[in-house]
C-alpha cells in the first residue's frame, strides 16, 4: 500500500472505497485535507491551528483539489463581477450563492475578506505548491497558506500562473527554484495520485479532518475532533464550533 506523500507506480488505480481513513492518515495524528479555491477551508485555518496547538498536536495539512464544476456547475465573471458565461441549474446557483453567504458570514467575524471568485479555477498547481513548501521546511506549508490564502480571496491571486506561485513561495522564505520543473513531472505525479488516494477513501469535501479511522468534514467538527484528539474524555461535544462565535 502507498504511504501518502509518497509517489507511486502511475499505473495502479485506487478503486473507489479500496482504503480505509486509518491508513490514508498514515503516521500523521491529525490529517486535514484543504483547497486554496474553498472559502470554507480558509475560514477553517485558524481554528484549526488554534485546536491542535492547544493539544500539542501537529497538523499534516494536506490539498485535495476540488473538481467543483462536477457537482455545482461553472460560471465566470467579467470585469464589472457580472456573469459573462454560465453552465448552472437554477438549483446550483442557489446552493453556491448560499455557500458563499455562510463563508463570508464568518470570514468577516474575523476581519477576514472573503470576495466571490471571478471563475471556477484549477487550483491543481496550488495544491503541486503545497507539496513543494511541504518538503522545504516544517512549516513550510503554513508559511506559504499565510501568503497564499488572503490575497487569493481578495482576487489578487491568479492560482494557475506558475511564475505567481513562485513569487508567494518566495514571499514565505521558501526556494522557488525549481519548482517549475518539478511541477510539471514529480510534483503533479504526486499531487494526482494523492487526491486519487484520498477520494478513493472517501475525502469529497473541504476541510476534512482525519483522526483515528474516521473522518470527519467541516470545520464545525472541531470540537468533536479536538475531544478524540485528547482521548474522548467525558460525553463527546455536540456538533458546533465556538470558535466562530461573535
């Protein structure tokens, strides 16, 4: 069986349910698989860091790119933030304007700014970029999520041009050389056979949060996580997370 992280034989295919949790989190104690293009895994970064480092816990943050258009459609903006192109249902968009009212809801109890984004982006090379700050250093990766994860939601940040994900890897104190190179082979090789893993085992969303055998998705799970993070002591939390409160 593949360690996650590491690269595998490109001819074998993960069928869907061929892993369990347990041995898609591998050696990490806490696994959370994130998509820079996912407003409600950037609102979830703080709360998670703030939960694990109040239990002296790692985080091994992992991307998961989100095929979005598969489930909820495409749509592009124009200049002027109107939609200039389509292929929605009337059901899809209602469902993204809700996901984006909620998100935005609790990115501004944090001073945080959330804007809509002009189209539905390939965040894939982002996701190759995470894997590249993950081997620097150990904080590598929350380096470059800090550099990376606000001016993205301020439409500042165009997620597909390899030579501005140079420049943010750059800005967090990370080596950009050679990332280019090894984006177009190691690093895609491992970024696809690693979302092939995790869908294979059942990850479908952003933030998921592996301990243990289970997963768990949605940051409004981090109580129930933290409580088997510290050995399930007492009657497990309810659904809810105080962290976002007002």
């Amino acid at each position: 069986m593949t360690i996650p992280g590491e690269p595998r034989d490109t001819a074998t295919h993960y069928a869907p349910g061929s892993m369990d949790f347990s041995t898609l989190r591998g050696d990490a104690v806490l696994a959370v698989y994130i998509d820079l293009k996912s407003p409600y895994a950037f609102i979830a970064i703080e709360p998670t860091r703030a939960m694990a480092a109040s239990l002296g816990v790692a985080i091994d943050w992992r991307p998961f790119t989100l095929d979005i258009p598969s489930y909820l459609g495409s749509a592009r903006l124009d200049a002027k933030g109107k939609v200039a192109s389509a292929n929605r249902t009337p059901q899809q968009w209602t469902g993204v304007r809700y996901a984006y009212r909620d998100a935005r809801r609790y990115a501004t109890l944090r001073g945080k700014t959330l804007r809509g984004t002009e189209k539905i982006w390939d965040s894939s090379l982002a996701g190759i970029a995470m894997l590249w700050a993950k081997r620097q250093a150990p904080d590598g990766l929350d380096r470059f999520l800090d550099e990376a994860y606000p001016p993205f939601w301020r439409r500042e940040l165009d997620i597909e041009d390899p030579a501005v994900l140079e420049g943010v890897l750059h800005q967090a104190g990370l080596e950009p050389d050679g990332f280019r190179a090894w984006a177009e082979g190691e690093g895609r090789r491992l970024h696809d056979d690693n979302n092939e893993a995790a869908f294979a085992a059942g990850v479908f969303g952003v933030p998921s949060y592996l301990v243990g055998d289970e997963m768990w998705f949605g940051r409004e799970h981090l109580p129930r996580v933290a409580w088997l993070l510290a050995g399930s002591p007492g009657a497990p939390p309810d659904v809810a997370n105080r962290s976002f409160e007002a």
